[in-house]
C-alpha cells in the first residue's frame, strides 16, 4: 500500500487527568495502548511505511513506539515527524510531504479512535471510486462533535459541514477519522496550523469527486474520560464476552468475576471478591480480599486493598486504594493516587494525580486539584 500518516500530537485536554501523565494515543484498551490497535490495522492492510506525526509528550510515545517497532514485520518502516509548534490534524502533511514525500495514494488516520475498520478494503475501494479523497465515515446518534457528510447513492459526497448543530445536520454519517488521499490534496491544504474537518475537506467535496466509505463496524472516538471507559467495556463485549482471565493471573477462592471481565497479566484477586461485570483490571494490579468492583477500569500496577467498594469510575495506573474504601459512581482518580483506609469518595469527583486523600470528598462533582 505504501505510507499512512498517524497524527498523535494533540494534547486531549477533554481526557484529563488521563493525560496529564501520558499522551492521549497511549491510554490502553484491554492493557493495550490505542496506537498499537491503530498500527496493527495499518500493518495488516499492507502499509510499510507509518509516519507518526508528534508534539505533546512527544519522546514518551517515541520511546514506545520504537519499543514496539521490534514486533513487526521487517518489511515496516516507521518514521517520526516533530511539530515543532502544533499544526492541526491538517499542516503536519505539508512537514511530511517536504521531509519524506507523499508521491503516491497515502492514507492518513487519527491516533486517537478505536475501530476494527478493514485498511486494505478501503484503500481498494478509494482506487475503485477513482476520486481525490476517500473518507471514513460512520453513523452516530449525536452528530454535534464531528464534520457530517451527505452522500449520494453511489456514496459520492455531496456537502460536508463541521460540526453542525443537531437539528441542521441532513445526515448522520460522521467523519470517522481515517482518509486515503491521493498527493493532489496537498494543493488544497492551507500553510501552517489548519483543519482537515473544517479547512480541506469543504473545499475538496466542492471541486472534485469525494467519496465516503461507509464503516458499520464498532467505532469509538475516545474524546472524555466516559468514552473511553466505555470503549474499554465495548471492545471486551466484542472480544471476550465471557470474560478474560490471563494465565498468569492469580484468583483465590471464593472468588466471583462476572462476565464481561478482564484480568490482566499478573494480576492478584484475594478470596471472597466480586468482580464484574464490565471490569477491567490491567497487568500486576493486586486487589485484596471482600473488594466488589463493576463497571469500572483499573489500570495497571494499582492495589486495591481488602473490603473496598467500587463502581462505575476510572482508576489510574500505580494507585492505592486503601482498606473499606468506597469511591462512588463515575470518580476518575489519575496516576499515582494514594486513597487513605476507610475514606469516602462522592460521585462524579476528579482526583488529579500524585495527590493523597486523607479525608472523605462529600461534595458531588469536584475536582481535587
């Protein structure tokens, strides 16, 4: 196929306190950070050569990349292209095209969606069609946050407008952030900071053959922190629904686990826990005894001691959540928090990281700075 460019710069303000401590296109699904889903999907559709476009926390998805880059076939080339100020989804092209050059059909995704879209499919159909640019689209119930295209019934685009207000939206097909363009669209992208959604697609449904290739598969743009719960629990329901247990886990007795669950790699539950159902517990979390968890994400390297209560919430990586503590529906604690014995924590609360929690947080909604 040739070259893709992943654009993973941006700063995912939306998704803190996630990413105050990594970037966003490292958050894991299922222990597995995002990227590495999106560079598998490329991989598999015949791409040899993936440029990551970077900026935010740049030498933190550098370093991992070059770790993965081991794993794959010998025949991948990866490249990395700094921004040195941020340039949108739209203007790292112009700094690729004049560092590494886009010459022929090239594909370009954002490196913050999840999906489990076909890449060589796509990229035949794009030839098929024979137009300027094919993009991914998908339909969704709320079309407000994302550029809607109209298409005819050859799935030509006919308008494109970004993010329209829910009652002028003729249409809920929705940009899903993947592209196969063809090296005359770089004609068409303004210098400097620009938007593809906003700033080239417009422009290019008006002057030339545009097509949108139709996805139907499970789709998620993990913009907030509920999304990407959510996409977590959803992608476990597609891919273990009767629950995950790694070999290397440890389950004591009396244990309950729920289906849908993950259990992580190394993974310690003591006896008398219920856990489940829409659980995830990421690698070398230990979790004690008589704990109950659902609904929740628990990422990697947090304990959880005995009798503690948890539903519906986000826990970061490398936590400690004390002795009968119980943190209430949709809490978000960040990296590295440290939750004393016996406290209470009320719903909706947002606990940046590094912090210690030494007393109850009875006020709904704050945010623990």
């Amino acid at each position: 196929m040739g070259k893709a460019i992943v654009l993973a710069g941006g700063y995912a303000t939306r998704l803190r306190p996630l990413t105050l401590t990594k970037p966003k296109s490292l958050l894991l699904i299922l222990d597995k950070p995002l990227i590495d889903w999106i560079v598998e999907l490329l991989v598999n559709g015949g791409v040899d050569n993936i440029i990551f476009s970077v900026y935010h926390m740049a030498d933190v998805l550098i370093n991992h990349l070059k770790s993965i880059f081991i794993q794959l076939p010998s025949s991948v080339k990866i490249d990395f292209i700094y921004e040195e100020e941020p340039l949108g989804d739209a203007g790292p092209l112009h700094l690729v095209n004049s560092r590494i050059g886009l010459t022929s059909t090239f594909i370009v995704s954002y490196g913050d969606v999840f999906s489990f879209i076909n890449v060589s499919d796509m990229v035949k159909y794009h030839r098929e069609r024979g137009g300027i640019a094919t993009i991914m689209l998908t339909r969704v119930e709320d079309v407000s946050r994302y550029g809607v295209a109209v298409v005819n019934s050859n799935n030509k685009i006919l308008s494109f407008i970004e993010k329209p207000k829910p009652h002028e939206a003729k249409s809920n097909l929705v940009n899903a952030g993947m592209y196969v363009f063809e090296p005359e669209v770089l004609n068409y992208i303004p210098k400097g900071k620009s938007k593809l959604s906003a700033d080239v697609i417009p422009k290019l449904v008006e002057k030339f053959d545009v097509y949108g290739y139709i996805y139907d598969g499970f789709w998620s743009d993990i913009g907030v922190p509920a999304d990407y719960k959510q996409t977590n629990i959803n992608v476990l329901r597609i891919i273990n629904p009767q629950g995950y247990l790694s070999q290397t886990a440890r389950v004591e007795e009396d244990v309950e686990l729920i289906p849908p669950y993950y259990i992580g790699e190394r993974v310690v539950i003591g006896r008398g826990s219920r856990i489940g159902p829409n659980v995830v517990v990421g690698c070398n979390t230990r979790i004690g005894e008589r704990v109950r968890i659902f609904n929740t994400i628990t990422l990697p390297k947090s304990r959880v001691r005995s009798g503690s209560y948890i539903e519906n919430s986000i826990i970061g990586e490398e936590c400690y959540i004390g002795r009968w503590s119980r943190i209430s529906e949709n809490v978000i604690i960040g990296d590295g928090v440290s939750v004393d014995d016996e406290i209470y924590i009320a719903p909706n609360v947002v606990i940046l990281p590094y912090k210690e929690i030494k007393e109850d947080i009875l006020e709904n909604g704050k945010i623990i700075l």
